[in-house]
C-alpha cells in the first residue's frame, strides 16, 4: 500500500481542525511523555500485530496506531467526529448494558474514553481495557489515572485473547470493527463469546453500516482503510454466526449503530456461573427507555 507522507494533522485537520484544537497544548502533552518506555511497560512480547493492523496508515498517520501520534491526537479529533456529542453517542452503550456486570472487558479499547464511562457507571466491577496499540494504553492510563479510576490495561488482539473461557459478563467493543477487515470482527465476535458467561452480554458501537453504504462520501473522509468493507458488512449476521442470541442492532443518531448480543444459556448450564438477578432480557420495550437516542431497529 502506498504510504501516506502527510499526517492527519497536515492533511485533514488543516485548517478547519485547527481553529478548534488546541494544538500546543497536545503538543506539550506529547512531549511531556518518554513514549518509547511508557509504551513498553505494556508491551507483551508474545502479542504479534497482524498484517490488515501493522500493514496500513489509519486515519492518515503513519504507522497507524502503532505511533505516540496516534495516541495523543486521537481524542481532540473524536471529540469532533461522533455527532452530535461524543459522550451522548458513548452513552447509548452504556445504557444498553443489560447485565449486572462483574467483569468487562473492552476489546479495542483505544485511549480508554468507554472504558473509563464503564468504570464509573460499574464501579465495582473490574474492567480491563485491551488494544493491539501499547501507545493507546499509554494514553489510556494516564486518562484513567486522572480520573481516578482503577482500570486494568491490558495489551492484546482482540481476535485472540489470553482470557480464559467464561471470565466476563459483559464484552464491549466501540469504534472497533470499521477499523478491521470483516473476517477480523467475525473472529472477534466468537473470541468474545469464548469470553462471555452464558446469559453474558456483547455490545458493539461504530459507524451505521447501512447510512454509511448510503453516504458514501463520509467513507473518504478520515482514511479508514476497512470501511468500505465495513459499511458492507452485518454486525447483526456477524453475531448470529458467531452464536449470539437476542441479537439487535439500533441507531444511534442515524450515523453511529448499537449491536447488542446475548450468549445463550445452555440446557446443561453446568459451566454458567452462579450470578445473581442478572436481567438478560431485551425487548423493544426496554430498548426504548434509553436515555439516550437510540431508536429504530435496522432492516
Ligand atoms: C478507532 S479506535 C477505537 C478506540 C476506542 N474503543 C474508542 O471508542 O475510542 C480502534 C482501536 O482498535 C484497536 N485495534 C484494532 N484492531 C485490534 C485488535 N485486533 N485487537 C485489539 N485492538 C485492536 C486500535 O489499536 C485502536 O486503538
């Protein structure tokens, strides 16, 4: 693939990103920190990065993720992304959980902005974050520590996890899948039922596959190598595939999608976990008491 000289910041951001950022301020933070040694505290030297990951410029940065840049810009440019308001659209999956859980995990986890919102509306529940980029956790943990929060980063694949089976209740990915090829998200659905505890929840938020096929401009804009494939893609299939029950993908503001899966019960529930009221039920009915606006199930 040809390599992208120019950085976002070059690129996109100039000039109408740069009257809303501050850029001094993201430059002082980036200098403020010994990237090379942060990054490798998390650095876990069994983890490879795969082709589709290590092989592209995402969001027009070289190196992708796999770069301080990408960590420190990450955030200032998402802020102005997820309209109409980046907490709002993180919000929704947060209503939407519909266990009590005692362990999430969150796969793809970035500079940790849900992860964080987990960790405050479950306080008691550990919840680890876990990307492929050991410089998203740098930035994860530093947002993590000036909030207060305990928070395990972990570094990993997604699609192949150290976790054992049945160790969370609630596995969540945002903003993951139109970031990777749709064999990956396929492989990460069936990692994240491997995970989950039967009656255990996976949630997904990303783009709306189907206004995105409709408005194919928007996939030209912030050079994301997947997400024409993405937009082409079936979350909802995907998690039916991959064994989930109870399957429901919801608009979020008409741009972003909501995709919430159960693991089924078995019969012989000798391997579930002893838990109490989790309420795994989803209907309609509870869907449209989310505080936030998600609405109208896709076709
Ligand atoms: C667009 S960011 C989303 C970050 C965060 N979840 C959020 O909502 O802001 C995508 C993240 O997924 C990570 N990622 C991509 N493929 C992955 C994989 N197979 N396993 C773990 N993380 C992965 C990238 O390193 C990046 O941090």
């Amino acid at each position: 693939m040809a390599v992208q000289q120019d950085t976002i910041w070059e690129r996109f951001l100039s000039p109408v990103f740069r009257l809303l950022i501050d850029e001094d301020k993201w430059r002082r933070y980036a200098d403020s920190i010994d990237w090379e040694r942060e990054s490798d505290r998390f650095r876990q030297a069994d983890v490879t990065f795969p082709q589709y990951y290590s092989s592209q410029n995402f969001h027009g940065i070289k190196d992708g993720y796999l770069n301080y840049r990408a960590a420190v810009s990450y955030d200032p440019i998402t802020e102005y992304v997820l309209p109409p308001n980046e907490t709002l659209v993180r919000q929704a999956l947060i209503d939407a959980v519909k266990v009590q859980p005692r362990r999430i995990l969150d796969l793809g986890c970035g500079t940790g902005s849900t992860t964080l919102m987990l960790k405050q509306a479950f306080p008691q529940a550990e919840v680890i974050g876990l990307d492929l980029s050991p410089y998203m956790l740098v930035r994860a943990e530093d947002k993590a520590k000036t909030a207060g929060l305990e928070i395990v980063w972990q570094h990993g694949n997604a699609e192949k996890t150290s976790f054992s089976d049945a160790c969370f209740d609630l596995v969540t990915a945002a903003l993951l899948f139109h970031e990777t090829p749709n064999v990956v998200c396929r492989e990460i659905l069936r990692e994240s039922f491997r995970l989950l505890v039967a009656g255990g929840q996976v949630l997904t938020l990303d783009g709306n596959q189907k206004t995105l096929r409709q408005l194919d401009w928007l996939n030209n804009i912030f050079e994301e190598p997947y997400i024409r494939e993405y937009a082409d893609g079936n979350i909802d299939a995907s998690m039916g595939s991959a064994g989930f029950e109870a399957v429901r993908t919801y608009d979020v503001w008409w741009i972003h999608q909501l995709s919430s899966g159960i693991k089924p019960t078995p019969v012989n529930n000798a391997q579930q976990y002893t838990r109490t009221s989790i309420d795994t039920t989803i209907d309609n009915n509870d869907w449209g008491e989310l505080g936030s606006p998600a609405f109208g199930i896709m076709a």
